[in-house]
C-alpha cells in the first residue's frame, strides 16, 4: 500500500480512538483521510483487518473491559461512557468479544 494511504488511514485510527465514545461518521473520517467513502471502507480493512465500525467497536469494548476491572463503577454508567445506547446491547456485545457477561468477567479477576 502507498505510504500516503497508511498515514491517511494511521490518522484515521487515531480519530477513532481519541473519539471512540462519540458516533462515528464515515463521511468525516474519509475526508479526513482525503478518500472516498467505499476507499476508506477498502483501505481501513487491509490495514486493520476490520472495518471503521468494528475498529470502533472493538476499542469501546476494551477501554470498557479496563475500566471495569480496574474501577469500582457501575457497568451501565461504563456501558454508556463508552457510547452505547444501552446497557444490554453492551452486555452482549461485550460477552461476544470477551466470552463473558460484563459482571462474570469482574468476578473472574476479583
């Protein structure tokens, strides 16, 4: 890939994670990144392996899963300041990435 894509893309990643609680808007980060829509989609994938939403995703669930093992808040206050809607939704998408709901995953490391 150009280098001039990789640093694009590296701006990108950097956005998503800086913002990672707030929507993402696709149409920002491919101008952003100075591409289209549909080349940002096809871009970010062959570097991260995974597509902006998902990128996204994936760090919500992680800053979430650190924080509620090394925070003493309630899972619905972390579920929200990660940017989900609900706390349910955070429940499973968090049991889909990590194999447990949010409070097992707690009781498994206190």
């Amino acid at each position: 890939m150009a280098g001039s894509n990789y640093a694009s893309i590296a701006a990108v990643v950097e956005r998503i994670k800086r913002d990672y609680n707030q929507p993402l808007r696709i149409e920002e980060l491919a101008e952003l990144a100075n591409m289209s829509s549909s080349s940002l989609y096809r871009h970010f994938k062959e570097v991260t392996a995974m597509t902006p939403v998902q990128y996204q995703k994936q760090i919500r669930l992680q800053e979430a899963r650190r924080r509620l093992l090394t925070e003493s808040t309630h899972v619905a206050d972390i579920a929200f300041e990660a940017g989900y809607e609900s706390p349910s939704q955070f429940s499973r998408e968090y049991a889909r990435l990590f194999g447990f709901s949010p409070v097992s995953d707690i009781k498994r490391f206190s």
